[in-house]
C-alpha cells in the first residue's frame, strides 16, 4: 500500500512539475507573440506604402518574369536531389509519350464499336446525362454533343437546361437543332439561369433513366465510356455508383494533356481531403432520389458536396481505371485555375464540414493545404484522452534508444502515455544501466524477452504488459519531430472505421522514408513505400503527401492501433519474424472491413533499422536474404488474392517498378484500347 502510495505521489510530482514548465512556457511564448504582432503590424504599413508607390507599379513585368523564374527553382528544390529530379523528368517523359495512347489512339476503330454497339446486356438500362448550359461557346456546344452521340452504348439521353441570356441565343438555336434530329436528345429553355445546381436540378427534371451521370458543358467523353460503365452494371446489380479517370486538355486537342488523374478506388478520407473522384460520376436513379442533387448554397463545390451525400449513401461503388473523361482547360474554367472560382474554395470547405457534421464528427477544423486551396488538412477532435501504450523493442544500440524515449519524453504533447521497452538479449553494459536510470520514470517500464530474435513475437510479448486502450508499436531507431504525433495518429484511430494509422518517417537528410505502402510494389511484389527517397517539400502525386488518406497498410516502425484489435486477432503474425508483418496485421485490419490511414501530419525520423541492419541491401548476408525469400513467400501465400487485385489505393495504370507514381506508358506498338 505505501509503495502504490509512493508511486503516486512521484506522478503527481511529476506532472505537477511539468504543468509548471509548461505554464511558464506560455508565459514566454505570449510575451514574443505579442512582440511579434506589433512588428508585423509596422511591417504591414512599411509594406502598403511601398505597394502604393508608382515605382513598384512600373516593376510589375519585372516581377512577374522573377516570380515565374522563383516559382521554377521552387518546384526544382522540392525534389531534393539530382537523383530525384531525372527521375521526375523520366517520368514525365513516359507520361508525354502516352498522352495519345490514352487519348485519339485510344478511340475504339470500326470493328470495335461494331462490336461494342451490337454488345447485348442482360440488364436493359438507360443513362440519363445531365449537361446544365450556360452561355456555352459553340465549338465547345457542338464537341459536347457529338461526344455523346458518339457513344457505343446507345441507350442514353441527353438533357440539356440552358440559362444562357440573350446574347448567347445561338446555344439553343444549335440544342434545339440537335433535339430535332435525335430524340434522345432533350432540350429545356430556362426563364432565368438559375447557377450550376438550379440548372442541373432543372436537367434532372427531364430525366426517365435508371442511372444519372453529370457532364460539365465544356467537356468531353470517350466513346466507350457508357459501355464501360454498362459492363460494370451488367455485372452486379447491387452497384449504385461508378466514377472513372479523367484527364485534362487544351487547346481543343485531347492529345495535349495537362494533367493525367489515376484515382484510386473508393477512399473515404482522399475524398474528406479533396474531391478526387470529380468527373464522371454515375449514379442510380434510386440513389439520387434518396438523397437529392445539387444544392444551390454549395455553388463552385456543388459536385464535392453530392458526391460525399451520394457515396455516403451508396450500397457499392465501383471505380473504373481507365480515362474516360476528358476535362477542358480554358481561361475561366477551374481546370485551368481555382481563383478563377475562389468562391468554390469556402464552398468546398462549407460541404466538407457538412458531410463531417452528419457523419456524427464535432469541433474538426478544416485548413487549406500547401499542396492547393482545395485539398484539406482536417484537424479532428479527441473525443477522449486514453492511455496509449508505446512499444518499443530494443538490443543493445543505446544511443538509439536514449534519442528515441528522450524525444518521446522532450517532445510529446499528449500526456496519458507509457512507455514499454521490450529488452531482448543485450550484452551491451551500458544498455542495463541505462534501463535502470529510465524506469525511474513513472511513465516507463522495461520488460524482459529472452527468445531468438522475432520481431512479431517480442512486440506481441511486449502488449501482454500494455495498460493502454491504444497501442504504439514504434522502432527504437526512430526520433519524434511533431509535438502532437499522438494526437494526430489518435484522431483517426479514435474511429470504429479505422484500424491501424501511421505516420510520416523521413530520413535524417529529410527524404521521406514511408509516406504509406503499396501492394506488390517493389522487386519482390509483395509490398513497398510509396514516395520513397522524395524531399520532404515534395507535394506528391496529385498532392498525396499533403492530406491524411487511407492506404492498403503502414509501417510497423510506427503504428497506432486499438489494443482490442491486436488482441482480437492474435498480435503480430509470428510466422513473419522481421519482413511484412506489419503488412500482414494491416491487412487482417483490412478483411475485418477495417480502414487504415497514413497521416503526413506525425512525422518521425527513422534511421533504418541500425540496430539489425536491413535485409534488402547488398551487405544482406545470405541467411538474411533466404529468411527474407521465404517470408516474402510466405506473405504471397496469404494474400494471394489481395496481390492479384492489387492495391485499391494505387492505381493499375502506374508502374509496380517505380515508388512516385509513374505511369507504365504504353509498349511499342501497345494502344490503352477499353476493352
């Protein structure tokens, strides 16, 4: 009793004396924010003067041409490296060479739409696509409709609601031409336009299929994009909405892309951060009924907001990977710039918050990230404070473990934590002594495996001690950089979706580690980390590095979990004892229905596993190499299917050889024909 009285009261001590640092930090931290605000605002009118003045104004073409040289050597310094820059330049050059290839030479040739358009489905189904019009150019008009009369599968309609004004009579003269000479083709004049969403409201009106899609008025489809889709749909008739790939264009020339968007499959956290599913979304008519279309408040992100009610909503949603949708860039259109439409960026925001609130989520804050204005870092609430038991496995290397706890210790906000070291086999004096001195500490315990070396094992011997609702399983050759790691990994494992979230581990020189994994990438194809060896300025792949999003798994050098879910599967998988078994759990997460999420927002040092060396370098020796091959088999024997899906989250059109996103271009001779 005096000793549990004992242990007490040097927690209280303890934290006690922290909250006195603390509060003397904010003393001081108020004292130079205020210090702070009074430069700022002297600098602000130092600055309005300058801005004001007729010499800076006669510099404006001076400064544009140095801001466009700064912005240059920006995007050449984010790649960090020689090395990563021609990699960057390679795969641009695969992606150039294959814009035709996913463009006019992709175009079904006669005996394929012959094909297509004598294709019988046991489904008899019709799409309805609405196309709200306002002041449309006419070449723009006219490639529109001709890209759906174009199409294989021939049960459609068209509907058109223009609120164009009086100037741009010309818009229904060519609709009403069209209307004329193809009935699928419906036309409505409006009295007065009504925006985006009251117009395609008015389209939706005319509709009478069983599957809705929503087409931009400038915009173009592929020919096979209906047939696609109606493969899908004749194949399951529990799918209620499909979304596909999408490119951008210019000049009126589908082979001048911009920008080739490969989404992943359904992701509900990518979609919280930015709506990457975008264009082409079809949907049930059922669907849409339940829940509505378009809402006018939500105008300039009216899309984003349907499509968070409509997937909220929907049985089964399938992603079609190939490009499908051809999205035109021109002055005006948020393609070509997002402050041509800066009001989508509150809009945007403004929807997010609405999806968040009737998913059951309080008091998140939703921030613009560096990647674009419309992509999202959201900050979500602890609904609690629990107990978070970090693991930490050890042998020897005690100046590892010393910068790993002294990190942990020295720069963790959140306070409800213990530290277990799993102490396994040192023969290192120093080790023991510095064991005595750490368990002095009333957050810290060491606890003793005497086995062989099995990382799975002694993790799982380790979470026996675990008085957490919550588990950490982390390296001890890792160092902590954000103050709020905890927290910002608890935030998503908090949720009854979730199951395992890691974070982002960078190099010491701040190459990025692991930013998530991918399945079957690497030599071995079993599994690999995506953006591997990039800057840590680097944005991503279609600003990936820049928002928390769901992965197939994450690395076991950091990883968070519900300690009922670690215990509910048997830990760790022992068969595994170094490689892919935190692959594995992940994956076991993943057949329970579970999420996992990758956060850029924790970020971590790793030094690579110094304390055991690692086994894919040339120094491997041959035990580990061998032990290596027969767990990388072992792996591809359990999730034989898994591998041959492959991973949900990373698009079948980029290259399993490449870690940053490289698309495989065609071969020589090779066409993306959709068949």
């Amino acid at each position: 009793m005096n000793r549990q009285g004992d242990t007490d009261q040097k927690k209280c001590d303890y934290y006690r004396e922290l909250y006195e640092k603390e509060r003397a930090k904010n003393q001081e931290l108020s004292s130079k924010l205020a210090d702070v605000e009074a430069e700022n605002a002297d600098l602000t009118y130092k600055l309005d003067k300058v801005r004001k003045s007729k010499l800076w104004k006669c510099m404006y073409p001076f400064r544009l041409v140095f801001s466009h040289l700064k912005n240059l050597a920006e995007r050449i310094r984010r790649y960090g490296s020689i090395k990563n820059l021609l990699a960057k330049i390679k795969s641009k050059k695969i992606e150039r060479a294959a814009y035709k290839s996913y463009g006019t030479l992709s175009m079904p040739d006669e005996e394929e739409r012959k094909k297509q358009e004598e294709t019988v489905f046991k489904r008899d189904l019709t799409f309805s696509i609405l196309v709200p019009l306002y002041n449309t150019p006419r070449s723009f008009l006219i490639q529109m409709i001709d890209s759906v009369k174009a199409q294989t599968y021939g049960k459609w309609e068209l509907c058109l609601a223009d609120g164009s004004d009086d100037e741009h009579s010309e818009v229904g003269s060519i609709c009403k031409e069209y209307a004329g000479a193809d009935k699928r083709i419906k036309y409505k004049k409006l009295e007065e336009n009504l925006g985006i969403s009251g117009n395609t409201n008015k389209c939706l009106e005319m509709a009478t299929g069983e599957f809705i899609g929503l087409f931009d008025h400038d915009d173009l489809l592929h020919p096979c994009a209906l047939y696609e889709y109606m493969k899908v749909l004749d194949g399951d008739d529990s799918v209620d909405y499909i979304y596909c790939d999408e490119t951008t264009f210019k000049d009126d020339n589908i082979d001048k892309m911009i920008t080739l968007h490969f989404k992943p499959d359904f992701a509900i956290d990518n979609l919280r951060a930015n709506n990457y599913i975008c264009h082409f979304s079809v949907f049930s008519r059922e669907l849409i009924d339940h829940t509505g279309l378009f809402r006018s408040q939500f105008d300039g992100s009216q899309d984003h907001d349907l499509i968070l009610r409509l997937t909220h909503n929907a049985k089964h949603i399938v992603h079609v990977p190939r490009i499908l949708y051809y999205w035109r860039s021109h002055a005006g259109s948020v393609a070509s710039d997002i402050n041509a439409k800066s009001y989508a960026i509150d809009a945007a925001k403004r929807a997010v918050a609405d999806h968040l609130t009737r998913c059951g989520f309080e008091g998140f804050k939703i921030e613009s990230s560096r990647a674009f204005e419309t992509i999202f870092r959201i900050r979500y609430a602890l609904t609690a404070h629990p107990l978070i038991s970090i693991l930490i496995p050890n042998r020897d290397h005690v100046e590892d473990l010393e910068r790993c706890i002294g990190s942990i210790i020295d720069r963790t906000s959140y306070s409800d934590y213990e530290i277990i070291v799993i102490e396994n086999n040192s023969t290192d004096e120093r080790t023991f002594i510095y064991y005595e001195a750490i368990e002095k500490h009333p957050a810290i315990k060491v606890v003793k495996y005497e086995g062989e070396f099995n990382y799975s094992r002694i993790n799982n011997f380790g979470a026996k001690y675990a008085q957490g609702e919550y588990l950490v399983l982390l390296n001890n050759d890792t160092e902590v950089i954000t103050r709020t790691w905890l927290e910002e990994l608890l935030m998503y494992a908090q949720r009854e979706d979730v199951g395992a979230v890691g974070c982002m581990l960078y190099y010491p020189d701040y190459t990025i580690q692991h930013a998530g994994i991918v399945l079957g990438l690497g030599a071995h194809r079993t599994a690999g980390h995506s953006h591997y060896g990039m800057n840590k300025e680097n944005l991503g792949y279609m600003g990936r590095l820049c928002y928390a999003q769901n992965v197939s798994a994450v690395t076991g050098a950091c990883l968070m979990t519900k300690k009922a879910d670690f215990d509910s599967l048997g830990g760790l998988n022992e068969d595994l004892a170094v490689a892919l078994n935190d692959v594995d759990y992940c994956l076991r997460l993943r057949r329970k229905g579970l999420l996992n999420v990758f956060t850029p927002f924790a970020e971590l040092f790793h030094y690579e596993s110094r304390s055991r060396g690692t086994d894919v370098t040339e120094k491997a020796d041959a035990a580990n190499a061998e032990r290596y091959n027969r767990e990388c088999e072992v792996f591809k024997g359990l999730f034989k299917e898994e591998l041959e899906k492959g991973d949900p989250y990373f698009n079948p059109n980029f290259s399993l050889d490449y870690s940053n996103f490289v698309i495989q271009g065609p071969k020589a001779g090779q066409q993306h024909k959709l068949v």
